[in-house]
C-alpha cells in the first residue's frame, strides 16, 4: 500500500474503516514499514481475535509507539494475551485503550 512510503507518519488515524480480521494482516505489514509511528487509532474495526493477534506483533515494533486505540473491536481473552505479550516491550506507550471489547475481568 502507499502508507509504505511514508516513513515520516508519526499518526494514523484509521477508526471505524471496517478493516476487519482480512485487512488487519495487510496493516500489520504495513506498520512494519512505518518505524516512526506513535500514535495508532484502529478503533471500531471488527479485529476480533484473530484481527488483534496479528497487529499486536506488527505493533510490537513500534518502538515510538506511545497512544493505541483498539476500543470496539470484538477482542476476548485470546486477543487480550497476544496483545499483553507482544506490547510488554514498548517503554513509550502511556495511553492504550482496549474498552468496549470482550475481555473478561480474570484477563485483566
């Protein structure tokens, strides 16, 4: 996609684009290419698990990364472990917001 060529982008804004599970490989590709992002809204985009887990090691890259939204977006308790394990690395995040999602108490 044209976001490759755009190594400078620090901000992407993509909530409610119905990425669903199919586009969320094709963004994981693409955050690899994007070294210098720090913030990601991907918010109200149907990710469910399947979604999330492959972003969330894209995301774990980002080492600029302080804000992701990933609010509305059908994750559960399988999404919610990938995205612990492959965001404990990023000393910069300060806001991640994972509200409206299915992810029980016992995960948290």
């Amino acid at each position: 996609g044209a976001l490759r060529h755009c190594q400078e982008l620090s901000h992407l804004d993509l909530r409610c684009n119905k990425i669903k599970r199919k586009g969320a490989k094709r963004l994981a590709d693409t955050l690899l290419q994007l070294p210098r992002l720090s913030f990601v809204d991907v918010s109200s985009n149907d990710l469910g698990d399947a979604g999330v887990q492959r972003l969330a090691e894209a995301l774990g890259q980002c080492h600029t990364l302080s804000h992701l939204d990933l609010s509305y977006n059908g994750i559960r308790a399988e999404g919610a472990a990938v995205l612990a394990r492959e965001l404990r690395e990023l000393r910069h995040l300060k806001y991640l917001d994972v509200s409206s999602n299915l992810i029980s108490r016992e995960v948290v």
